[in-house]
C-alpha cells in the first residue's frame, strides 16, 4: 500500500461560490482549521501565500502551528489581484515580473517556517488569449527568468509548477506536462519540479497516469493534486465520481513508483459541504488503493504486458463484483 499523506487546500473550507450563488460563506482562518480537523484521514493542509496570511504572516505562521496540522505545501497566488491582470511571470511590465519573483521568494521562507521542502506554483494568468497579443518567445523567456532566480534564492525549498491548459481568458503558457517539462530541462535546476494535478491533466487532454510516469521518470513529481472532471472544464470534482478508470490507473503508478509524498485535494460542491466532500474524496482516493491491492501490482502489471483490452476489462469488472 502507498505511503502517501493527505493534505485539504485549507481555502476549500470556507467560501465557495460562482456567478450565480454563494454556496458556503466565507470563514476565518481559524474556522477553516477547524474544519480540516473534522476531515477524516487528513494529513494535512495546503495554505495559500497571500491570502491566507492576512497582514501579519508571522501570527499566521504560528497560528498554523498552533493547530497542530502538518503543511503539505505553501500555494503562492499570481493571479487574483489587480496588479497581475496582464500576467505575473509573463507581464510585459518588469517592476511586475519582479514582484511576482519576489512574492516566490517570500513563499518559499514560509515553507521553511512551517517545516516544509515545498511551495506550490499554478501561474493561471500568464498566457494568451488573441493571436498577435504577446511575444511567444519573449514570453518564455520571461518566465525562465523568474523561475530561475526564485529558485536560486534558496535550494532547500523546492518549487513545484502547476500546469493548466486554459482559463476563461487564456491559454496559460504553462500547458500541460510536457512543457512543464521542457522548463524544467531549459533550467536545469533540481529544485524545479512539477504538481501534476489529475483534473489539469484530464483537460489537456493527457492520460493522467501516463503525464505522471513521465514526470517520475524525469526525476521531476514533486506534487499531485487530485479531483475529477469530464475533460470539459476544471469542475474540481470528487475524483473517481467521472474518470474511474483514470482514478485507478493513477494510484496503480503511484504505487509502481512508490511514491511517498504528498497528495492535496482541490475539491468542492454545490450539494455537499466542505467537509463531507473532502471526507469523501480521501475515503475515496483510499478505496482505490485497496481495490488496485486487491486486484494486485502484478496481475495489472499482465494485463499491460499481454495489451488486450477485452480479457483486461473483462477481469476489472469482475474484481467490482
């Protein structure tokens, strides 16, 4: 069985709504820690730099602390105010650039003030919309740029990029797996690497087991993020509910690479409170590990190794039964 540990995104407590309703209200800091404490098998919590920090990052450190809840990861936000409307990494301005580079940097202190390797990246507003609006090669260069003098700022914390196909607005420059890839071979610098978020990866198009085997192979998995979607749009949904098989696939290479670290959920609902989905979604991501044990490494393993879909098929739906 997979030694992986569980981590709630703490900001998935509290408010929750879209452009039609509030679902949930927001919550304090405090009220969200709570919450995460009535989250069965949870391990932990991913916090968001700057919005969970409020304006004394220190007492909120420590309030963290406090509350006795591991930090899988300090998530840094370049994309929600004003100042990154036309990119973070990518904006054509470079007093921008420099603040996003800044504003890494800072994350990458609270992770070692909570004990932890990690800071997690998704730079959601760096991209394109209209053809002829930005420099493509101007615009990689920019983010090698920032990434690289970020991570040279310490190396005992390590940055995990998060790819997405597209926004609302834009297609986000960082992609999909293989471009997370190729700038993580352009930088040449091991503490680079990619979270390989399961709904991301289902909206580029990408088997997720398959994206995660290349980024292990690369030496470049720092991170997973898991929820589900119909390859459509990023719904953040309980994983499994829609991509079953992708759900099982993925935990059976998680196990193949022994993988250990950590694994946060971006997950939510309409019908279900905070707390019932992520209880779920951490009963449900179990369950498949037990299922792939139950079916067995090896027999899964022959069913790869002989490549027929009807005796394979045939035989998982009979392990359901």
């Amino acid at each position: 069985m997979l030694k992986m540990k569980h981590a709630v995104m703490v900001g998935l407590m509290g408010r929750h709504a879209d452009r039609f309703h509030e679902y949930y209200p927001a919550r304090s800091l405090a009220e969200r820690l709570e919450a995460v404490k009535q989250v069965a098998g949870a391990d932990g919590i991913e916090i968001v730099y700057p919005q969970d920090f409020g304006d004394d990052p220190q007492a909120m450190v420590q309030q963290v602390k406090d509350s006795g809840l591991a930090v899988s990861a300090v998530n840094l936000n370049v994309k929600t105010e004003k100042v990154w409307q036309e990119g973070s990494f990518t904006s054509p301005r470079p007093e921008v650039r420099a603040k996003a580079v800044a504003n890494l940097k800072t994350t990458m202190d609270l992770a070692a003030a909570f004990d932890t390797d990690l800071i997690t990246c998704c730079p959601l507003i760096d991209g394109h919309n209209y053809h002829f609006q930005a420099d493509y090669m101007q615009q990689w260069g920019w983010l090698e740029e920032c990434i690289a003098e970020a991570a040279r700022h310490r190396d005992d914390i390590r940055i995990s990029l998060e790819y997405k196909l597209n926004e609302s607005r834009n297609y986000c420059v960082l992609a999909d797996m293989g471009r997370s890839l190729y700038l993580c071979e352009r930088l040449g610098l091991p503490n680079v690497g990619v979270t390989m978020d399961v709904g991301h990866a289902l909206i580029a198009r990408e088997t997720p087991a398959e994206a995660l085997a290349l980024a292990s192979q690369a030496g470049r998995l720092f991170y997973v993020h898991f929820n589900d979607n119909a390859r459509d749009w990023d719904w953040d949904m309980i994983p499994g509910t829609v991509s079953f098989w992708d759900l099982l696939e993925t935990i059976y290479y998680m196990d193949r690479i022994d993988w250990d670290g950590w694994v946060a959920y971006d997950v939510n609902s309409r019908q279900s409170t905070p707390i019932e989905s992520m209880t779920a979604t951490i009963a449900i991501v179990k369950m498949a590990e037990q299922l792939v044990a139950r079916i067995g490494m090896e027999q899964i393993q022959a069913f790869i190794d002989e490549g027929n879909p009807a005796t394979t098929f045939t035989q998982l739906f009979q392990s359901l039964l």
